[in-house]
C-alpha cells in the first residue's frame, strides 16, 4: 500500500451520528445560565441576538427621539446632541437592524434548508458574545464622553475598538449564515428551490461581507489619525467618514432581509405557491447589488453625488422593489389570504420600504439639491431628508422583523402571538414609521424654500412623536408574544406551511429534524399534500 493512500474506514466511522451527537445542540447543555453561554445550539443564539437586538433597537429609536426632540425645542448641550445623533445611527443599524436580521437568519435558516444546525456553530457563539461584548463596550465609551468626535481621548480610542469588534462579530455570524444555506441543503433543495427569506439572507450577508470591511478600514484609519496623529486629517472631522453607512444607497443593506421575510409570509398566508419565484429571487438580488455602497464616501470623493453611478443606482434599486410588491400582489390575489398579524406587519414593512426607495430616487436626484442643507452640529452637513429616509427604513426593518417574530413565533417560541396586541403594534409601527419619516422629507424640502424654514420646530416635533410610535409598536410586538396562546402548536402551525421549517416540531426538536420529507421543488409540504389528494 502506498502511503499516500487513506487507511479504509472502519464500519463505526462510516455510520453517520445520531442528530443528538451533533456540537452544541441543546442536549449537551448544563442548562440554565451555564447552558445559555456555553451553548452553540443555534436556536438559542437566534432568540438571544433578537431580544438583546430589540432591547438596543429601542434605546436607539429613544435616542433619535431626543435627537429631534432637541432640534425643536433645543434643550440639550451641544456636545450631548452629537453623542445622542451618532449613538442612535451606530446603534440603529449595528445594534438592532443588523442584529435582529441575523437573529432571525441564525435560527431559521438551518431549518429551512433541513440542516442540524447552523454552519461553525462555535464560531456562530462567538460571533454572538463577541457583538454582545463590542455593544457594551460602544455604550461605555459613550457614557464616558467618547464616540465619534468626543471629548475624553481614550473613551473614542475605546469607541474604535468596540466598533470594530461588533463589525468582525457581525461580518463572522453572516459567513454563518451564508455557509449554511450554500453547503448544508437538503438532497434536492438547489439553490434556486430554498426559501426567499433563506435567499435573501445570502444576498444581504453576501452585501454585509463586501461593505462592512469598507467600514472597518475606515474605522482603523481613523484610529490611528486619533491615536497617533498620523496626519491624514480625519480626527478633525471623524463621523463625517462614516456619514456614507446611513445614506442612500449604503442604508438599504439592512432591509434586504425584509424582501424575503414579506415573501415568505405572503405566499404562507395565501395558501399558494409564489407566483413568478425566479422573477422575485432576481428582485431581491438586484435590491441587493444595487444598494451597494461603499464606494459612495462624500469625505473622500466630494463629487460622488455628481455621478452617473450613483444617481443610476439611486434611481434604479425603486424597480426591483416594485417587481416585489408585484409579484406579492399577485401571490395574493391567486390564493385565499389569511389576514393575520403577520401579514398586517409585512404590508406594512412594504409600505414603508416602498416609500423610502422612492424618497431615496428623489434625493439623488442633483436638481434637487437635498444633501446640500440641514443640520450644520458638527461641522458637516446633516440633511433633514437623509434623515427621514433613515428612519422610514429603519421603520421597514422594525416592521418586516416583527412580521417574521409573528410568523414563526410557534417555532421560535412555541406558541402563537397574541392576535388583538399584534394587529395593534402593526397598525401602531406602520403610522408611526410614516409620521417620524415624511415630516423629515417634508423638512428637506422646506429648506430650499425660505418661507417654510420656521416650520423646522413643528416638523422634528412631529418626527419625535412618530418615532415614540415605533418604539410602542415594538414593545407591543414582545408583549403579544409573551402573552401568546399557551398551546403547543403543531409542526404546521399555521396549517399552509410551504417549506421545511414546518415539518419539525414548534419548538424544533434537538437535531431539528427526523425523517425529512423528499424535496422535489421549492414547496416540499404542498407536493406532499397534492400527492395525498391525488392518491
């Protein structure tokens, strides 16, 4: 035998292991608190980033509250309204929006695509304490007058270095995710086949991997500018060379899990099979591809907005939102909806998508001139309208993650939310995402027209109370799902499940799965119950 050749295996090492063999699932766990840290068990780091993500997701929407709260009334310091403003856009996106996104995806997707867990679940666990530890740390540095721009100098040293551990935890999780739905699939469930919320977690973690290194360069040169004076001039102007994270087209990353979510909950609740699938799997990638925006950095290229490129892309990405909503309208009309929560929280996370992607084409637009004026607090611009548009997406986010916690709520937590507090926390979050957004684009009008510039105080005024909405509806999200029915539901709980997730038992088993049924399309569970009719 040549020793280049592999020993034959013996007969032990050729049978595959039992589902609760497997690194990290729940039955290798101390339980309790020693459990919960310890655990790579995917479903307990989905639920962990979605609670800690929605407990920073509202301290973030409080501090944009305040932020324009101030700006109507001004009763804040100088220096407190430009920690309150960077907190909130930092905390909105990399400590909520993102977060909860991969919440979601982390527990998810394994089931979607019939996987035993997520893929590297230890790195998974790390990812998670990792982003958990850089959240506390980016808070601390705050408190302690740091942040972008602040006052004591080793607290923004200390801001850098949180910050960039949340970016490598977040970009770790994501190559999670991807790794799971690329290399983990079930016999017969391609790519083309998975579920469109599973495929929009490739596309925008694919989005996260190509950006978010854009925004930890940044970051180290900054700190080095900072820490060492190396002269490259940034520290004169710091969140200025990260303004471009919170603009167009960059700030559509974090809304691109909510095209799959508004997917999967429209073709659940209609019964039917997603009508036009490969048109709507193009959509989300094209939303994807378009929001792309790490090129766009105003504080390295003044002229960005000028270019053809980036009003093109600005201009373009309204397109695969509308071939979205097309293909749900018709998904719709072809089946016999059931009007839950979940899709009261998915109409309106399209509504308010929707009407940002459109806002966002106008302030591209260079006639219109809307990143010219607004808020001068620290020596850059801070236009109202960017800040509407920021806020009407965080909104979707809000909105598409509660659609997704209602939807699969009898996996997540094995009971159905409570129906009357759900509709409310959608009726509330879809008005108030609307009223904290427009009066901002109504503001950025204004300020091109001197006769309206005295409505600025009334115009944040009503933006604050909008934003106030949003944080009710997601409190309101959390209690109807604490104060969901008792009952265990069945595998199907919503009794038109499509994909695999509802094969197994809500709660999942440890291992998630037993005998998987056989995948021959993109809806498993309505081949199964056509072959039963026909037979």
């Amino acid at each position: 035998m040549a020793i280049t050749e592999t020993r034959p295996a013996t007969v032990a090492e050729l049978t595959p292991p039992e589902p609760d063999r497997f690194v990290g699932l729940p039955d290798h766990d101390p339980g309790g608190f020693a459990g919960f840290i310890g655990t790579g068990d995917h479903k307990g780091l989905g639920i962990a980033y979605l609670v800690l993500g929605s407990l920073f997701g509202l301290g973030a929407l409080t501090l944009d509250l305040l932020f324009h709260a101030e700006q109507a009334s001004h009763f804040l310091p100088k220096d407190s309204i430009d920690q309150i403003f960077t907190l909130g856009r930092v905390g909105g996106v990399f400590l909520f929006a993102i977060p909860v996104c991969l919440g979601l995806a982390t527990y998810l997707t394994p089931l979607q695509v019939g996987a035993n867990t997520v893929a590297f679940p230890r790195a998974a666990a790390a990812a998670f304490w990792g982003w958990l530890v850089g959240s506390g740390m980016l808070i601390a540095a705050y408190a302690i007058n740091g942040g972008p721009d602040g006052g004591g100098f080793k607290a923004v040293d200390l801001f850098y270095v949180a910050f960039a551990l949340v970016l490598v935890s977040l970009l770790t999780a994501s190559v999670c995710v991807v790794t799971t739905v690329i290399a983990m699939r079930t016999p017969g469930l391609w790519l083309t086949r998975v579920p469109l919320f599973s495929w929009s977690v490739v596309v925008a973690a694919s989005l996260w991997l190509l950006t978010l290194p854009a925004v930890l360069a940044n970051l180290v040169v900054l700190y080095l500018d900072h820490h060492y004076g190396t002269g490259a001039a940034f520290a004169a102007d710091q969140f200025a060379h990260l303004g471009w994270i919170f603009g167009v087209p960059q700030l559509y990353v974090i809304a691109i899990p909510v095209l799959g979510v508004v997917s999967d909950v429209v073709a659940t609740m209609a019964g039917v099979r997603q009508n036009q699938r490969g048109v709507m799997m193009t959509a989300i990638a094209a939303f994807g591809i378009l929001s792309f925006g790490a090129y766009a950095q105003p504080a390295f290229d003044p002229l960005v907005w000028n270019q053809a490129l980036y009003v093109g892309m600005g201009v373009l990405i309204l397109l695969p939102v509308l071939g979205a909503v097309a293909g749900w309208a018709v998904t719709l009309k072809s089946g016999k909806p059931s009007v839950q929560s979940p899709l009261l929280f998915a109409f309106g996370a399209a509504a308010l998508l929707l009407l940002s992607v459109a806002a966002g084409a106008v302030f591209v637009i260079r006639p219109f001139d809307l990143h010219g004026a607004g808020w001068a607090e620290k020596g850059f611009v801070l236009p109202p309208y960017a800040g509407g548009l920021f806020l009407l997406v965080v909104a979707a986010v809000t909105l598409g993650a509660s659609a997704g916690l209602t939807f699969w709520a009898p996996k997540l937590f094995g009971r159905f939310a409570k129906e009357s507090l759900a509709r409310l926390a959608a009726l509330v979050g879809l008005v108030g995402g609307l009223v904290a957004g427009l009066p901002l684009l109504v503001y950025g009008f204004a300020l091109k027209a001197s006769g309206l510039a005295d409505a600025a105080k009334f115009l944040n005024g009503t933006s604050a109370v909008g934003t106030a909405l949003v944080i009710v509806a997601l409190v309101l999200v959390w209690l109807s799902l604490l104060g969901g029915k008792g009952d265990a539901p069945a595998n199907d709980a919503w009794g038109r499940g499509q994909s695999l997730e509802w094969t197994t038992a809500s709660p999942p088993v440890a291992g998630n799965f037993g005998v998987l049924p056989p995948v021959e399309s993109a809806e498993p569970l309505l081949d199964a119950a056509e072959s039963e009719d026909a037979s």
